[in-house]
C-alpha cells in the first residue's frame, strides 16, 4: 500500500493506493495522520478511489485515525469510496459516523469553508 499526501489550504488529502488489510500498512496510515495533527493539520480526507478490499484491521486503522484526529477537535472525511469499500461502512454503519464525499474537490470544499 502506498500514501500519496497532498495538502489544500487547510486540509490534508491521504491518497491510499492498494489493499488495506493489515500491518505496516495500517500502522503507516494513523502514523501519518498523528503526524499530521502534531503539525497542525486537523482536517484530514481519506480518498479511498484506489482501494481495492479492506479488511477488519484496515476499518480498524480508519477508527483509530478517527480517534486521533477528534482528540484535537479536527475532522476526518472519506471520500470516493469504491463499492466493495463502502459495502463494508454500510455493513458495519460506520456510514452513519463519517462524512462520505463522492469526490475529494467536495470534501475539501466543505473543509476549507468551514
């Protein structure tokens, strides 16, 4: 799995390219966003376009990356959700606790005006 970071004014986009099914890959990715937090950085977006499968571990990392980013009052959204992946988040209705934009623009839109 591979992390593309990019930042937009206030927000930082996390491009995540593979599987996300386990360590190093889902350690790496509350890493980055502990790293980012630490920086400043407290509104984050997950653009999971790339995402193939995620597992149990790989939901697991998201919810720790959640509970990283909301220990600093900031938000984490996911975005370009593929259908296997969101099958997963309607399955667990881990839907009804993020904001699941269809694109990465509406997401950092909404977090830059707000």
């Amino acid at each position: 799995m591979k992390i593309k970071e990019s930042i937009n004014k206030k927000v930082a986009v996390l491009a995540i390219h593979g599987n996300l099914m386990g360590p190093p890959d889902t350690v790496d990715l509350y890493e980055r966003v502990r790293n980012l937090t630490e920086d400043g950085v407290f509104r984050i977006i997950l653009d999971l376009k790339h995402v193939k499968w995620i597992n149990s571990l790989g939901v697991g990392s998201i919810m720790h990356a959640l509970s990283i980013i909301q220990k600093v009052d900031g938000q984490l959204h996911l975005a370009n959700l593929t259908d296997k992946v969101r099958s997963v988040f309607v399955m667990a209705q881990l839907n009804k606790l993020f904001e699941i934009h269809e694109s990465v623009e509406d997401g950092v839109a909404l977090l830059n005006n707000s």
